[in-house]
C-alpha cells in the first residue's frame, strides 16, 4: 500500500485518478505548517502540492520513504529541487497546464493598462460619465520588452506581434534562430528596459531573476513605460515600482502576483490609481487547462500502479524510478518487459506515461 499525502486543496478529478490506482491510500490534511508537515511526512510516499506548501529540505529529510513529489501545475519553485534530486525524489508537474490562460491573462492586462479598463468602469458605474480622464495608449507600433522566452512568454509575444508591436525578448536561452523564427528581436535587459513601451516578465523566480527590474531598471527606463507581472512576485521590486509611478517615470503597472501573497490590506499596489492587480490568473482556469494540469496525478497515480504491479508478480528488485523517465529505458528493464500490461489497469498506455513524465523537471535515482 502507498501512502500519499496532498497538502494543498487539489481538485477532485485530480484525487479521484489516485483513489482509481491499486494499493493506494490518501490523506487530505491542508494548511499544515513546515514543522506539521515533518511530524506526519515520515509515514508517507508520495506528497501532491499546489503552490502553497514550501517543500522544503527539511521535510524531505523528514519524509524517509518519500519517491514522488506532484505539482499540480507549473511552477516548481515551492519545491527545493536540488534536494529531492539529491534523494532521488521524483518531482513531477504540469508545465503546459495554464500557459495560454497565463499569456491570454496578460495580454489582457496590458490591455486594461493601456485602456485604463478598471478604472473607467469604476467610475462609469460610479454614475460619472468621464470621457476626458481616460485616454488610453495604442500597443500598435509600441515595442513590447518580454523578459523570459519560454513558453508563456513565447505565447505573449506572437499576440503582441498580430497587434503589430515590435517585440525585445531576453532569455539567456533564447537562439538567434528561435528569436528569428518567433519575429522577436534579441535583446538585454538594459536594452529592454532603455527601449520598450511596455515590459512584461515571464521568468521563474530565483536569485537572479530577484528584482531583476530595480532601482538601478527604473533610473534609466524609458519614460510612460507600463510594467506587468503575471510570473512570480518578486521579480520586479514593487517599493522601486510605486516609486518609479510616483516619480512619474512609469506610467502603470499590472500584476497578478505580490511579494507576499495575498498581498496585506496596507499594500501601495492595492490603493494606487495606476496599478491594477488580480490574484494570479491560474485561478481563473478553464476545465480544459484543469485536465492538463491533472496530468501530474495521472503520472503520480501511473507511478504507483507500475511499481504496484511489479510487487504484485514479485519481480525483484523493483526497476529504478528513473526507468520511468524514457520508455525506451523501461522496456531494457527485464523486470518491465515481462511484469508490465501494456495497459495499467487505469488505462494508461506506457506511451501517455511516458508523454507526461516528458514533464518531470528534475533527475532521479534509484530506490
Ligand atoms: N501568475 C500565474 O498565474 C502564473 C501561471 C503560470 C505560470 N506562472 C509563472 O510564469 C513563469 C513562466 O512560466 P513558463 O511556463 O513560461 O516557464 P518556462 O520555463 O517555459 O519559461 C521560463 C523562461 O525563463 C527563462 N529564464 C530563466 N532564468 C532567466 C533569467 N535570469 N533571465 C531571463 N530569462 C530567464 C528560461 O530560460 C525560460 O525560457 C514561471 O515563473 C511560472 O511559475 C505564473
């Protein structure tokens, strides 16, 4: 029997393909603290998690008979990726779960800067009827700096150019041919910061994409510049910003993500005229972009059910985690080639295994 523990609210079509799996059992305890969560983790192999819980090295210390990580959705920068590598965790997401909900939202954001949406219909069903305090900016022919290349800010930026603006994107992997293919002009940040009318950030969060936009950004940024943030709170230095919109210097800001999140009653960005702010848009998913992100609990619950089977028809040793990565170095495994279905019993070909164990960010080893 495997034991899994999900510490986040997740979905119940997301639980109900793990209750399906054989020789599982769940346990749904959320809104636990660090120290919580390294009292109970010992007894569990398997932890699902959204964005709240910080899984910590701590806790994967603690989690002595942890295999699998599950992050139901993109971001696995709540999960110390280092140390499950280190322990031979997997780690398992779904990167392509919101990526158009995430650009279609801030797309729709620079729209609403550029428009001044909110506040218009704010004072429209006001009752004031203000057609001079509201003159917006039009994105064609206004050059759009993307910080991040991947896969929202690829989306983001084929949508800005269908709204004939030029495109600056800086990504330490973006290839000149990509960046060709793309109809985006490489660029770096100095020269996205110095040289676009609207600046968008689509990287993780990590020590140097911390206030990768600053203080030192904002002293030379192109004036009436508008600034939106739908990746990580903390990429962009929100005190620097409200004092850059002060200054005059930056014309509005959009952001679905805060520092601290939620963002506390006193926050600068809740009150200001020129900033408008969501909470992040992953929550406002389609059923569509829900099923895509249930892929980690297919790929946790097909996890279980391999290693289920083989336990059952009593081949030892169980084959190493890490032939789930590559089908073709499953079936090398003789344990696989002669204990596995070519269906687990929840219908998962090995081929859609291995599809969204594409998805699985970090390296494994054996247990
Ligand atoms: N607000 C939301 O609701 C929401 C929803 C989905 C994703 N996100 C966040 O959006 C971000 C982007 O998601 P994605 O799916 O496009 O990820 P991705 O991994 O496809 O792209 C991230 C890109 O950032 C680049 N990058 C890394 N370090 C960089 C640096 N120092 N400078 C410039 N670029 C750098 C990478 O090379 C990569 O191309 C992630 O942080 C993700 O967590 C937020």
């Amino acid at each position: 029997m495997f034991k899994v523990l999900v510490s986040d609210p997740i979905s119940d079509l997301g639980i109900s393909l793990l209750v399906e799996a054989s020789d599982i059992s769940i346990d749904k305890k959320t809104g636990l603290s660090e120290d919580e969560l390294v009292a109970i983790i010992g007894e569990y192999d398997a932890l699902l998690v959204r964005s709240q819980t910080r899984v910590t090295e701590r806790i994967m210390t603690a989690g002595k008979s942890l295999k699998v990580i599950g992050r139901a959705g993109v971001g696995v920068d709540n999960i110390d990726l280092d140390a499950a590598t280190k322990r031979g965790i997997v780690v398992i997401n779904a990167p392509d779960g919101n990526t158009i909900t995430t650009c279609e939202h801030t797309f729709a954001m620079m729209m609403a800067l550029a428009r001044h949406i909110p506040q218009a219909y704010a004072k429209t069903i006001g009752g004031e009827w203000d057609r001079k305090s509201f003159v917006g900016v039009e994105l064609r022919n206004k050059t759009l700096g993307v910080l991040g290349m991947g896969r929202i800010g690829s989306e983001v930026a084929a949508r800005a150019k269908a709204f004939g603006m030029k495109v600056l994107g800086y990504d330490p992997f973006l290839t000149e041919e990509r960046a060709d293919k793309l109809g985006v002009t490489l660029a770096t940040v100095d020269e996205v910061v110095r040289g676009a009318d609207f600046i968008t950030v689509h990287t993780p969060l990590t020590p140097e994409t911390r206030h990768m936009i600053g203080k030192a950004q904002f002293e030379v940024i192109k004036p009436g510049v508008r600034i939106v943030n739908c990746a990580r709170g903390g990429i962009i230095d929100e005190q620097a910003l409200i004092e850059a919109i002060d200054a005059g210097r930056v014309a509005g800001a959009a952001f679905d993500v805060f520092e601290e999140e939620p963002p506390a009653a006193d926050h600068p960005f809740l009150k200001h005229p020129k900033v408008i702010v969501t909470p992040p848009s992953w929550r406002f998913y389609g059923r569509g972009a829900r099923k895509r992100r249930d892929r980690c609990f297919r790929a946790a619950a097909a996890y279980f059910e391999e290693r289920a089977v083989q336990k059952r028809r009593q081949h030892a040793p169980l084959y190493p985690a890490t032939c789930l990565r590559s089908s073709s170095r499953t079936s090398r495994s003789p344990a696989s080639s002669e204990a596995s279905p070519r269906k687990s019993p929840m219908g998962l070909s090995r081929r859609s295994m291995s599809l969204m164990q594409a998805n699985w960010p970090t390296s494994t080893r054996s247990h």
